[in-house]
C-alpha cells in the first residue's frame, strides 16, 4: 500500500476513485455535494500560488462528478488550515475516538482554523466513514 502526502496529486486522486467506490456501497438514491478548501498548504503542494488546495464532489444517481475547484456551498463545506487538519487526514475514526476529534474540532472552529458552513451533513452516508479511515491510513 503506498503512502500518501495529503492533498497531494496522488492523494486527490486517491480520494476520487474511493468516493466512487463509496458510493456504489452507499447503494442508490445517494443526493451529496461536498466541498474541502485548505488553506496555508506547502509551497511545494500550492500548485496556484495561493496557499490553497481545494475540491468539491457532486453525488447524484449513484455519479459521481469531482472537480479540483472551490464551491460557494454544499452539503459539507469545510475550510481548514492544512496543519490544523493534517492530524485528522491521517487518523482513523473509531467509535472511541470521536469525542476526541470533535473536541479537536471544535478547538480548531474557536482558534478560527476551521470553518464548517455546510447546509446538510446528515446528507453523508455512514458508509463513508470507511472512506475516510481507507485514506487516513495511507496519509503522510
């Protein structure tokens, strides 16, 4: 299994073919729009110059439509600082951690490094999860 540095090209790409897998296993009738924007992101990684990396995904009818671009809003619209949210790309959410991640969360939310504005998150099927616990355990 390769390992991944997060957010890279590789990482992007790994993403995209797991939201397809995921939601063939969410099963039909999946309606979700999500978008992450990170920001502060490794010179090396800033491919626009800007400090930012972001992508949105589009779920309708079992499709699956990913774009390397921002959205104004979604179902799941986070933006986040790449140190900030690095922790989190890379642990596996167990049903014992999650009071630690939301107290990380929310910490993050109060020192302004995180900022959710989605209008559905109920929208996410719990399969998803496993998505992203498949790529938190190939992030660098």
């Amino acid at each position: 299994m390769d390992m991944l540095e997060f957010a890279s090209p590789q990482w992007i790409a790994a993403l995209k073919d797991l939201l397809v897998v995921y939601t063939k296993k969410a099963g039909p009738g999946v309606e979700l729009s999500i978008c992450e924007i990170f920001t502060g992101v490794p010179k090396h990684l800033d491919k626009h110059g800007n400090g930012v990396i972001a992508w949105h995904c589009m779920i309708s009818d079992g499709q699956v439509r990913f774009e390397e671009t921002a959205i104004p809003e979604a179902d799941v619209h986070t933006e986040v600082d790449y140190q900030f949210v690095l922790p989190l790309a890379k642990k596996v959410y167990t049903p014992e951690s999650m009071s630690e991640i939301e107290a990380y969360t929310a910490k993050g939310a109060a020192e302004g490094k995180m900022k959710s504005t989605g209008k559905n998150r109920s929208k996410v099927p719990p399969v998803f999860i496993g998505m992203h616990n498949d790529l938190a355990e190939r992030t660098l």
